[in-house]
C-alpha cells in the first residue's frame, strides 16, 4: 500500500541525519528537534529514542535504514567524545579560515606531461596495471566536465585488487568530490539526500562527483542506475516505495542530479549486455611480475608503517600530481572542444572499423573522453576559449597530441571492450582456450581446466569456468556442440568474432574464418 502524492506533500518533516552536541542529539542539526541521550547508550536505545522523539516532533517520514545508519554513527561519536581531555577547547575556524590556498602556478607545475608520466607516478603505490589505472585517472579528471564523465567497470577474481586501484587513484583528488561506498542495496542509494521541505522530494547531488561502489555482490543496482550511466538528463525523477517502520509503506520522490564518473567493483564476472555497453571493462593485472613487487610494498608497508607512509605520502612526484589536479579543478573547465569538429577522430576511427557495431555508438565517445582528459590535464598549455573579460577559460581546444593519446589509451581495452568482455575473461581466452582450438577437433573441459592451471597456477572453479564459456560463446568466439563420443558433454570449437577491431582488419561474423585466420599466431596482438 502506497501514500497518494497529496499525502506525501503534508509531510512537515524528514528525518535526514542526527548530529552530536552537548550530550544531546539534534534531529537533522536542528535545536528545536533535541534527543536526550538514554542512560546506557547503544545502537538499540538510540534507535528506541529516535522513533520516540521523531513521533513527539511529528516527524513522521523516518526510513529504517536511515535511523540504523545514523545510530550506529551516533553511538561511536558519543565514545569518541568521551575519549577526549576534558577542558580542553578546540579551536574553531571559520569557512573563510579553512578554505585552501589558491595553487600558484609555476612552470614546472604547469609544464606539459603525458598520460606515461601519470603512469609513472601512479606506480608509486599501483604496481603494473598501466591501462587500468590511466583510464581510472582520466574517469576522476573528468568528473569535473559537463558531461564527459566515465563508467568503470572492475572485475575481477577475489584478491586481485580491483577496488584497490580506485581508491589508491582517487587519493590524488579532492576528498569532498569522492564518495566511496563499502555496500549499497537496489534501493538503499536513492535514500541518501537532502530532503526539499518545499518541493517535497529527496534531492541527491552527484554533479562533479567521483562516485566508488566497492565489493558489489551483484549488478541490481547499476540496473537501477541505468539512466544515470548513459547520460539521458541531468535531472531523474525517481518514484520509489519507502518501507517506515512506524507507518507502513509510502511513496517517496527522489531527484539525482548531474553527471558523476562512477566506478563500480565486483567479482562478479557475468553483467547484463547493457551493463556492458555503458561501462569500459577492466581488470587489475595477475601476473608473476606485477604479485611479485605488490608483495615487495606489502613487505614495507607491514614491516615498517611510518617509513612506508613517508615513502609514499612524501614523494615529490605524488605531491606534484596532487597539486596539479589541485590546479585544473582550480580553473574549472567544465568544456574541452575538439578541433574540426571531431572530423579527424571520425575518420580515424573509421579506418580501424571496417564493419560497425551497435555497441560502437558507446565506444566511439570514449575515444572522446581519453582525448579530453588528456587535453584538461594540459589546460594550462592548450589554446583557451574566454568568455568577454573573464581571467579563466570557460573552454580549452584539444590538439593533436591529445588525440594521438586518446587513441593510443583506447588501443590498450579496444579488443576486450568491443567484446563486451573484460580483460581478465579476454586473457583466458586468448592465453588458454585459443591456443587450444581446432575447428576439426572440439576441446573438453578437462583440457581448458587443466591448460588454466599450467598458465595461473591455480585450479579453475566450475563456477567461473562456466561463465567464461557463456561469455565467449556470447561473444562469437567460440561455440559448444555436443562430444559425439558422449553426448552428455559438450566440446569447444573455434567461430568468429565479428566484434574485434584490429589495426588490420574486422571480419563479418559470416566471413567463414576463425580468430586463429584472423589473427595468425605470428601477428597476434599482444594482451
């Protein structure tokens, strides 16, 4: 049962967050709204004690979820306030006082830099990884744009570090322009916002924002976010059921506004094809060189904390970038325009694409968006657009470099990307199964599960196993046909892929020749 929109626009109050003052809580920071702390306090009495004081204030839209989330931040504010010296006053400042320094610009600050020389500094704490954590970079430069903002998708097996890269990039940025998620429900990401007493509906800012979900068990909520990852309007008007503990369920208006670059992590290894045409697929690399210096920086890190955070909090080069980013958010252009309207990138693109795809109308603007990020981290060497008398550029114009770099990024997840697939699937494909195939003979599983083992030195769960086989058979790879000799198993053999672009050639699905014709053994691109 769900509330009319006549009764939802009576409600007087919403219960946002609770805040900490004077041994008191404060109903979303209010004074008129007080909670006398319980005598023993816990998440269950203040939770008790919020229902209490909500129903006395007549604050009658009050979301479970809401009230838990809150009492648990309530009960560790209280305990750290009671840690602290008593007496001891801690001075304040004012927003003018703790408002940062303006970034003067130097040359060497301000000098022109490569998306290697990124790579490089980033290699501080990401060992290897290069494609992964440039095009996470260029996502987080981004989300300063209008609309050039970038989906990241990182999948990967358990332990391989694909919300390491995320977080370890996005401490390069602004902390209040990142908001990293541990977990999220469907539903529980529309909970969160301001609550608009006059519009009554709950409003969720994401513009310019660098949105990390970490951990997801599952891909519900990106299918819930769909609208948001492609870009259809800058305002989404959401109905969704709200469950309130004390009166049932209601309707509640939520608004998302503005454009983030989103990073989503999963180990799930199977998302919906339309996740996988609004996301660029990545996956942090497992090889023996790249665990080999992770181990070596784990070593440091355990054995010796400080020397570890001087190492790498310390480094001139990781403090450069920071203030360079520091720099190009201090400018604030919000637009990067192409020159020749785009004609350039079209054309080229259109050389390396004998055959088109319906997922390319996706792939094609992020070209696009590396040659942007490229370009915004050059601002300060680009040609500038003003605005009349303005001191800062409303707009800069890429050049060619910047396209030249864009292209040479894209080349990195071009072969994956057009797949569909994401790189770690790619590289089972291409260093596993394709090595084995023959069009006359079919492969067993037992030889895909054993030749996995010679190549990652560990065993191929059934699980996985059986998601790789989908996904490749859905990509053209491969295709499955009963063994003859036992019709209860099924054997691999070798199709074609009309999805793969290659500085040589794109062969129609129909074309008759197999990816090992396509790609013969002494061409091969590298992985």
């Amino acid at each position: 049962m769900t509330q009319s929109s006549d009764a939802q626009a009576n409600f007087e109050a919403y219960l946002q967050y609770l805040s900490y003052n004077d041994d008191r809580l404060l109903i979303n920071g209010e004074s008129k709204y007080p909670i006398l702390l319980p005598q023993r306090v816990s998440k269950e009495s203040i939770e008790n004690a919020v229902y209490e004081y909500c129903q006395k204030y007549n604050i009658d839209y009050v979301s479970t979820e809401n009230v838990n989330k809150w009492s648990i931040a309530m009960v560790k504010e209280y305990h750290l306030q009671r840690l602290k010296p008593k007496g001891k006053v801690e001075k304040t400042t004012t927003a003018q006082e703790s408002k940062e320094q303006p970034i003067v610009l130097t040359d060497d600050l301000t000098r022109e830099v490569t998306f290697q020389e990124v790579s490089a500094i980033l290699s501080t704490s990401i060992k290897k990884d290069e494609a992964a954590k440039l095009i996470t970079f260029c996502g987080m430069l981004l989300a300063q744009s209008n609309e050039d903002q970038l989906n990241l998708g990182f999948q990967s097996e358990s332990s391989a570090g694909k919300s390491y890269i995320p977080i370890e990039v996005a401490s390069y940025f602004p902390k209040e322009e990142v908001e990293i998620l541990a977990s999220a429900s469907p539903t529980a990401f529309y909970h969160d916002g301001k609550w608009d007493n006059e519009k009554k509906v709950l409003f969720r800012d994401l513009e310019h924002k660098n949105l990390i979900f970490l951990d997801q068990p599952h891909f519900q909520l990106l299918e819930k976010l769909r609208p948001l990852l492609s870009k259809d309007m800058k305002e989404l008007y959401y109905k969704i059921t709200d469950k309130n503990q004390r009166q049932g369920l209601r309707t509640k208006n939520v608004i998302i506004r503005g454009f983030p670059s989103v990073f989503f992590c999963t180990t799930r290894t199977d998302p919906d094809e339309q996740e996988k045409t609004r996301m660029i697929l990545l996956s942090p690399s497992t090889d023996q060189e790249k665990l080999r210096e992770s181990l070596e920086l784990v070593s440091l890190k355990k054995s010796n904390p400080e020397e570890y955070r001087k190492r790498i909090q310390h480094d001139p080069r990781r403090s450069w970038l920071v203030d360079r980013i520091k720099a190009i958010r201090q400018w604030g252009i919000r637009e990067v325009l192409v020159p020749n309207d785009g004609k350039d990138v079209y054309e080229r693109f259109m050389k390396e694409h004998a055959y088109l795809l319906p997922r390319h109308q996706r792939d094609f603007p992020r070209i696009f968006s590396f040659i942007k990020a490229h370009a915004l981290l050059n601002c300060f060497k680009r040609e500038k657009v003003l605005n009349g008398h303005a001191d800062k550029p409303v707009a800069i114009i890429a050049n060619q470099a910047d396209i030249d770099a864009g292209f040479e990024l894209y080349k990195e997840i071009e072969q994956s990307n057009e797949l569909g697939l994401s790189p770690y699937i790619f590289k089972i494909y291409r260093e596993v199964i394709q090595p084995l195939l023959n069009p006359q003979v079919g492969l067993s599983r037992k030889e895909i599960r054993s030749k996995y083992y010679t190549v990652f030195h560990k065993t191929l769960a059934a699980k996985l196993e059986e998601s790789v086989i989908m996904q490749l058979e859905g990509a053209g790879l491969i295709e499955q046909s009963p063994d003859p000799e036992d019709k209860r198993k099924m054997l691999v053999y070798p199709t074609v892929s009309g999805n793969i672009s290659s500085d040589r050639k794109c062969i129609p699905q129909d074309s008759g020749a197999t990816p090992l014709e396509q790609y013969p053994r002494e061409v091969q691109p590298a992985t």
